[in-house]
C-alpha cells in the first residue's frame, strides 16, 4: 500500500488520493440549496454554490488534483428539487468541469439530481464506487444506503452521510462544535448480514473505514461525544461490525484528539 496516498487536506473537509498517476480530490455532503431552508426559518443566507465552487478550485489547485468525486448529498432539498438548486446546481458543475474531471455518487438528498447534471459529469450507483489502485482497492459510498459486495470488499472505505462533529468547550465554559475525520475499521469478518448476501465472502484482514465530515460550512455537524447523541446514520455505521470505541477522532487542522472512548462527554 506505499505507493498510494490517502489523507485529510490540511484544514479542509476534503480527502486526497493520489496513486498510480491519479490525483483525486474528494469531498462530501455539500448542500446545495441549502439556503432555501434557513430562509424558511427568517435567516436569509446568500446561495453558496459559486463560493463554494471557487473554495473546491483553490484546494483542487493546492493539491493539483485533476478530478473531484463527490461522495453525495450534492443537493439539500427533498423530496422534491427547488427552482435554486435547478439553477445553481448545473452553473456550480459547470464552474468546476473546466479544471476537474467529476464523478458524483449519489446520497438520500440527491433525488431528482439526475436531470440536472450535465451529460459530462459521471453518475455512480447509490451502492458505491470502487477505485482499484495496483496495490490498494479503496471503497467510496454516501453511506445512506447498503455498499455493494465489492466496495464492502475494499482495504479502506470511505463513508459520508453522518456530518461527524464533536463538542468542544473554552477557557471560557462557551461550547462550540467543530468538525472531525473519524478513523476506525472494522471488528468482524461475518460481513454478509450487512449488505444481505449469504454468498459474500469478506476477503480482507479488516477494511480501514474513513468517515469524511460535510463539506458545506453551513453545516455544523454532529458532535459524536454528547451523552444523547445522534445515532451514526447508514447500515455500514450502524453496524455491530464498526469498532466506533477505539475510532480514532481528528480535527481538520489534523489535531489528533484521542479516541472516541476517552473524549469528554458532554449533555
């Protein structure tokens, strides 16, 4: 596995792979269309698609990736599209495409995102993708639904979907969340019951499993150590098969924290 990299963008909510030639920039759960909900709730929020394209562009030319995978939820509203996302959407890949080559698979948010894509942007299925190095298979799924046999059957899988945060508190006692890349694999070879196939045969000692946190600024997150928290959402993360005790918990600016066992709990 030495001749593949795969890390965390310094102080990005983005991963890049580089193996073989390739270098690929890939990122999660960005929201577009987002804006229409707080503007629902009286907060009026500028749309962020155009922003948002310039931010990929810049970490894109930084690590000089040559193509972006979106790994789902490139869209917000559901169960039905906005006229915004119809607009922004289409203009955001079309900003991007002129650098990098885009691969999108989609999430639960994504509904209706089909016919907004340019006929230059590649669609996956919503069980994932597989990118097969010479030395390393590396699984990408939303996570919202169950990954194929051999995504599930990769060295390292990554998984979007659950928006991983954690709680923090100041000098001050002020709480506040950040985002966070949780590392971790998985504790069990009987891997059939997952995806629902008696035949799978899990080929792998353990599969590395990379939660990526949101791309979307807008969204906060959510904190992995609060004494009510969140379930992880998804069949992979909500497995019995993840050993989410030892997970490794990493700050964007690559602060390791600890593991998830040893964090504070907070109300």
């Amino acid at each position: 596995m030495k001749d593949t990299i795969l890390k965390p963008v310094k102080d990005e909510p983005a991963l890049l792979i580089v193996g073989e030639g390739r270098r690929i920039l890939c990122i999660a759960d960005l929201h577009l269309g987002i804006e229409d909900e707080f503007r629902e709730k009286g907060i009026n929020i500028a749309p962020q698609s155009s922003r948002l394209a310039k931010l990929i562009l810049n970490i894109a030319g930084k690590v000089n990736a040559a193509e972006l995978l979106i790994l789902g939820d490139l869209k917000h509203n559901i169960p039905f599209s906005t006229l915004l996302e119809a607009i922004h959407i289409p203009e955001f890949l079309k900003e991007l495409s002129g650098r990098l080559k885009i691969t999108v698979i989609p999430g639960n948010h994504d509904t209706g995102l089909k016919k907004m894509l340019p006929s230059y942007i590649r669609l996956e299925r919503s069980t994932g993708l597989v990118v097969d190095f010479k030395n390393t298979r590396i699984g990408f799924v939303h996570g919202h639904s169950k990954p194929a046999a051999q995504v599930l059957n990769s060295d390292i899988l990554v998984v979007a979907h659950t928006h991983p945060a954690v709680r923090l508190v100041d000098k001050l006692y002020k709480r506040f969340t950040e985002p966070v890349w949780i590392i971790t694999q998985f504790i069990s070879k009987n891997l059939k019951n997952l995806i629902n196939d008696k035949n799978f045969v899990y080929e792998r000692e353990t599969t590395k499993l990379i939660i990526i946190p949101a791309f979307n600024p807008l969204i906060t997150g959510s904190p992995v150590n609060v004494n009510k928290r969140r379930p992880l959402l998804g069949p992979v993360l909500q497995s019995q098969f993840i050993d989410m005790e030892n997970a490794e918990i990493h700050l964007l600016d690559g602060t390791y924290l600890g593991k998830l066992s040893e964090l504070p709990k907070f109300d």
